[in-house]
C-alpha cells in the first residue's frame, strides 16, 4: 500500500464553490467550516415573488458508509449538534438574509451535517381570485466540524485495473482534477469527498501510468501522486 499522509490540518480551504440554487432560492457558499466556531451563511431570493424559508440541520452520521444515517430534531438542537438560527425566513424579491450555523459541544472525532434549506409550499394569488400553489425544490449546505488535530492520512492500493483509496486519518478530504496519464495519453478522474475511516473504488480508463489529485483538507490544498 502506498501511503500519504497529507499535511492539511486546521482551517478550511476546499475547490471553489459555485452558488447553490433552487427555484428562485440560493446560498452563494454552500461549504462551511465551523472550527467549533459560528458562521454566517447568506440566502438569496432571486423571484420575484415572496418567498418563505425553512432551514433544517441534519447530522450525517457514518458519512461515505453503507451504515449512513441522518439524524435530525425540530425541537432540540443538541441532539444534532447544530443551531441554525433563524430556522425560517420571509424574504422579498430580490432580497438576501443570514443565518447562523453554530456547532454545538466539543467532538472527539469530525462532524458532518447538511443544511436543508428549503422554500416552504404556500398560496399565492395568480392575478385573479384562484389562490395556486407553488412547490419549490430545496438546496443544501454543507457543514464540516473538524476534530481537534486534524490530518488527512490517505492510503492507496491498485489490483485489476481498480485504484483502492483510504482516509485513515480524522479529518475528510475533497478529490479533485483527478488524472490518470499513460504513455501520451490522460483520462479525468470524477471527483468526490472521503470521509474519515472511508474508502473509495475508483475504475482506472488507462492501463498503468500515473494518477494525480488535488487534495483539499483542513489546512490548504495539494497535488499529490496516488499511483507514479
């Protein structure tokens, strides 16, 4: 097994991030880093018609596993880990309002939540006297709360044409610009995220050569060599 132990660990600086957007709705940063800090996160409402909000916190627990589950609770935000204030919103055309993300007690080990926010069903007055109903789709965010030292720790190994990678660190790694090169030719790779103690399959395209991946972590961003 081939072993990298990236040096990323406290902070947060992921692939850029292009605003997530529902009907009319939308989070210009949709990735937060929480550090055991609040952060402010803003939702625009593009309509232009009025548009109610409702923002729900959702743990994810055993993220990148066949065991994932979701854990959430309207009444107490404990049991999720996360306050999210305020939990709806009214916003006019045009109009944009933060929220606040706070993560609640001191992990041992990385927390993972998504954010739904969620343009709630409501009556609308179509220009006569018929009140519609308009269903919008939601959008989510995603929320990281790293664990105390953080470190990515990835490990690989190749068999059949199929490239094996592992986080066996504490702290989830964003995989992107992925590249596998032989001879002259190179093939992209898909991105994706692992999750601390997870592991990925990835089906090579080319026969040997190199494969490369910017790994983005705690503490900044790398071009590592998974197979030379």
């Amino acid at each position: 097994m081939k072993r990298m132990t990236a040096g990323l660990a406290a902070g947060a600086v992921l692939a850029a991030a292009t605003a997530a957007q529902a009907q009319g709705v939308s989070v210009p940063d949709y990735r937060i880093e929480l550090d055991g800090e609040p952060e402010i996160r803003r939702v625009v409402n593009n309509s232009d018609t009025l548009a109610y909000v409702r923002l729900d916190p959702v743990r994810i627990e055993n993220p990148g596993t066949d065991s994932r589950k979701e854990i959430s609770s309207d009444r107490n935000p404990r049991e999720v880990g996360l306050m999210v204030s305020p939990r709806a919103m009214k916003l006019a055309p045009g109009e944009t309002r933060t929220f606040q993300a706070t993560p609640l007690g001191s992990p041992d080990k990385e927390r993972v939540w998504r954010i739904k926010v969620r343009p709630v069903v409501g009556p609308r007055i179509d220009g006569g006297d018929n009140a519609v109903v308009k269903i919008l789709q939601g959008v989510n965010v995603l929320a990281i709360d790293r664990a105390r030292d953080p470190e990515v720790d990835l490990g690989s190994t190749i068999e059949g044409g199929v490239l094996t990678v592992r986080n066996d660190g504490n702290a989830s790694a964003l995989m992107t610009l992925g590249e596998q090169c032989a001879e002259s030719r190179c093939e992209g790779l898909d991105p994706f995220r692992l999750h601390p103690g997870t592991e990925k399959e990835i089906d090579l395209p080319l026969d040997g050569g190199s494969v490369e991946y910017r790994v983005s972590g705690p503490n900044g961003a790398e071009t590592i060599s998974l197979i030379e």
